[in-house]
C-alpha cells in the first residue's frame, strides 16, 4: 500500500486447517493473493514444525528454502517485498517440545523461554523482519486472573527476552489478547510501567482490546510512545459476561462451543456493526507519526482470500489508500 504508514498483512488466516497450506504452491498462491492486492509484506505466525507447517520454526524455514536468504527469494518470486514480523507463543504446545504447556508466569520456565526466543529473533534478524510479537501471558482460564506479583514476574521475563532481541536488532512487541490473564487495561498499564520501554513495546490489537473492554483508540492517545507495533482487525462483540475464564476458552469462547455460542468474533475492517472505530485509530496513528507496522489481519474470520480483499477494499475505499504501483 502507497501510504506514510507500513502496512503488512498476517498470515496466520491462511494456516487454518492442517493440510491447506503446506505446499509451496500453496503459499505462493496466498502471497500472490496479498501482493496483487497491495500488501507487500507479511507477519508470520510461529507454530510446530515439520511437513503440516514449514512457515512455523525457523530452523524448518530454513530447511525447505535451503537458507534464509532462500526464503526471501521465495517471497521475492511472489511480488512480496520481505518479512515485517513475526507472532510467538511460547506457551503453545508444539511437537518439538513435546506438546507441553508451558506457562510463562512459571518462574521455572523463564530460561527456557529466554533461550527458546533466541531462534526466533535471529531469523527475523537474518530475514529482515523488524519485530518479534509475543504473548506474554497464558490465558486465564489456566492461570487464573494474574495478581500484582504474578504481573511483576512476567515483565522481568519479558524484559529480559526484550534485551535479547535487542542486542539482534529485533524490536521486541508484547501482544495482550481477549483471553490473556493480563487482561484489564489497569493490568496492562501496570505490566507495562514494569517494562523497559527501550526493549519491550506494545503490540495493540484493535479486536482483541475491544473484545476484551479496552477502548483502543483512547488507550493508544494515552499509551501511543509505548505502542511498537499494530494488529488491525474488527470485532462486533464484547465479553460481558467473562467467557474468557470458561475452561478451554479458545474453543468454548473463540470458537462457539459454549457461552452466547458466538461462533466468530473477529472480522474484515468496516464490517457492518463492527465495533472498532478503524478509521478513528487510523487517524490517531498518523496524528502521532505511528512508525512501527500495521499488520492488518483476518484471524480464521473467514475465508482467507475473500477476507483479505475486503481488508484491502476498506483500506482503499474508505481509507483512501492506493495499491502499490
């Protein structure tokens, strides 16, 4: 997109099932998808390993590409320009750690997560990207609501895994979502007084915040020095009722299976009823000289294509935004 914000898209949409997007075919098709609709870099989404998701580990990456300069190549051949960042979990359970939960607020854990950051930061290092995103808390309904104390550990976690990316050149960006046991705008205001802002940034998405209560507009006026880097997408609900502490929220909140049975909660921007002022956010971005990315994203909205060109019709339509030339 021609404009004096950075726009990246995620592609974590496409990843929605096991075995559509394995083939490099496949993903070329996605890249072409969002090249030929103005959207000339992309954010990874960092998952198990091996054939059913080559994108997901860097040392995976590397080896279906022969290097990271390989890799590049291969976005290159598909008109996509390079890699704004990438997303993280280290608390989601993948195959080459054994499918283990790993909580981050487990003291026991933090060198491992020091240390399992390290692969991450260095690829992105080598490929150009700009930004590690992570979600530095689990969700709540395993930890339970996230006292002081609790707040206070995950932030010298967190900083020290911001100092690593740093010393890589890797901007470090913490990502609260809707079921994050960091969740109010006062947990995230304290989490955040605790971290280095030389290290560890903010990575506000527009959905997940308003889902969650937290008016995302006013919170980047208030916030916008912290605020390294953006995910853009609509939501037309909130959590009134604290869905997010059903046990195994992610399917029984996100996905429909309990609660209002609410079986999509995120959306294409200017969705009719969407409760994210966009074009409000946009605004206050350009009012502040926003310099980090705008990864716009779909999160398993919908179909992937069809949600994508949505985004990008909003972007151009209702935001003014031209594709590149």
């Amino acid at each position: 997109m021609k404009d004096t914000l950075r726009w990246s898209y995620a592609l974590n949409q496409w990843n929605y099932r096991m075995d559509v997007f394995i083939r490099h075919e496949h993903q070329q098709r996605a890249l072409r998808t969002l090249s030929g609709l103005g959207f000339d870099h992309v954010e990874l989404h960092a998952d198990t390993g091996g054939r059913w998701d080559n994108l997901g580990r860097p040392e995976v990456i590397v080896l279906n590409h022969g290097s990271v300069e390989g890799f590049r190549r291969f976005l290159s051949s598909a008109g996509v320009a390079g890699v704004s960042s990438m997303f993280w979990d280290p608390g989601l359970p993948v195959e080459e750690e054994g499918y283990e939960f790993v909580l981050a607020v487990d003291p026991s854990r933090a060198d491992w997560i020091v240390n399992a950051a390290g692969p991450y930061v260095d690829f992105l290092a080598a490929a150009g990207g700009e930004v590690l995103v992570v979600r530095p808390a689990g969700s709540a309904w395993m930890t339970g609501p996230l006292d002081g104390d609790a707040v206070a550990r995950l932030a010298e976690l967190w900083n020290r895994v911001g100092k690593r990316a740093a010393q890589a050149g890797v901007r470090l960006a913490v990502h609260h979502d809707c079921l994050s046991g960091i969740h109010s705008r006062e947990q995230v205001e304290h989490f955040l007084s605790l971290t280095d802002p030389a290290t560890v940034g903010l990575a506000l998405d527009t959905a997940e915040f308003t889902i969650a209560g937290i008016d995302p507009v006013a919170f980047y006026r208030d916030h916008h020095e912290r605020v390294v880097h953006v995910h853009l997408k609509d939501t037309l609900h909130r959590d009134t009722g604290e869905e997010y502490l059903m046990p195994g929220a992610e399917a029984t909140m996100l996905r429909g299976g309990a609660g209002r049975r609410i079986e999509r909660w995120f959306y294409e921007l200017g969705a009719e009823g969407g409760l994210v002022d966009v074009e409000g956010f946009v605004a206050a971005l350009r009012e502040h000289s926003y310099p980090g990315w705008v990864v716009v994203e779909s999160d398993h909205a919908g179909e992937p294509a069809e949600m994508a060109m949505l985004n990008s019709w909003f972007l151009q339509h209702e935001l003014g935004l031209s594709p590149k030339g």
